[in-house]
C-alpha cells in the first residue's frame, strides 16, 4: 500500500510547481484584463469620440470631386465600349508611336498648306462676292495704280528740273 501512496506523492510534486505557474499566469491575465478594460472604457468616452461637426468644406469639395470622377469614368467607359461595338470589335487602340508621328507630320503639313491658303484669300478681301463686279474693282485699282505712278513720276522730273 505504500508504494501506490508514493507514486501518486511523485506526480503530485511534479504538478505543484506547474499549478503555482498557472495561477501566477492566471492572475496575470486577469490584471491584463483588467487593463483592457479599463482602456476600453477610456476609448468608449467623450474624449475620443468622433466629432459631431461636419468635415470641412474642403474635404467636401474632394469627396464631391471624387465622386462626379467615378461617374465621368464610367460614361466614358460606355463610349468606348459603343465605340468598340461600333468598329465591330476591332481595337482602334493599336496605334504605335511610328504611327502617331506620321500622323503629326500630316497634320503639320495640313497646317502649313491651310496657312498658305489664308494667306492667298487675304488678297481677296474687300472684293465683291460678284466676278464681273470684282474684275471691275480690280480694273478701277489698276487705273489708280497707273495714275499714281504718272503723278510720281511727274513729282520726280519736277524736282529733277529744279535742281538744274
């Protein structure tokens, strides 16, 4: 009978040093919690409660901003999905930047030529709309043209004779 007393003495010293840790770590936890909450009850408090008052101006003016973005996004991710329908899904967004600049070369050069055409209609203006009225003008221009230079000319050989 001895033997069974000792070794049921045994596991039971082995088990009091774990028991004693237990309860260390036991009240431990509860002081932990204890902490918490006590934490939990300063942060549930009117000190970091959110505010009442309403954001600022500003960040209403962004939130405002983001939103009319999101909706311009989504209308303009409409057309190109009707744009594509329309090309019957064939993406038009393969151009290469060798393509681009082809394309700014002509358009370039379209500009050059529409400046050279402004310029030759610049001539034209104040003329009547009329041919046989605009060939008149410029025959009545010619005369004048003609008569100014004989009015020179004369002034010329005028001072030209004064100086003799």
């Amino acid at each position: 009978m001895t033997t069974p007393l000792v070794k049921l003495k045994l596991p039971n010293a082995e088990t009091d040093p774990q028991l004693q840790r237990v309860d260390t770590l036991h009240q431990r936890l509860k002081l932990e919690q204890a902490r918490a909450q006590e934490l939990l009850a300063r942060l549930k408090g009117e000190e970091y409660q959110a505010s009442r008052v309403p954001p600022p101006p500003k960040t209403q003016d962004w939130v405002r901003g983001n939103k009319q973005l999101d909706m311009k996004f989504d209308q303009y991710r409409e057309r190109a999905k009707r744009l594509e329908k329309r090309s019957g899904g064939k993406h038009t967004m393969d151009i290469g930047i060798p393509e681009l600049k082809a394309e700014e070369r002509e358009i370039r050069d379209l500009e050059a030529r529409v400046s050279g055409l402004e310029g030759r209609v610049r001539g034209f203006e104040g003329l009547p709309p009329d041919k046989d009225m605009a060939l008149m003008e410029v025959e009545e221009m010619r005369q004048e043209l003609e008569a100014l230079a004989k009015r020179r000319d004369a002034m010329f050989e005028g001072l030209a004779d004064s100086d003799k």
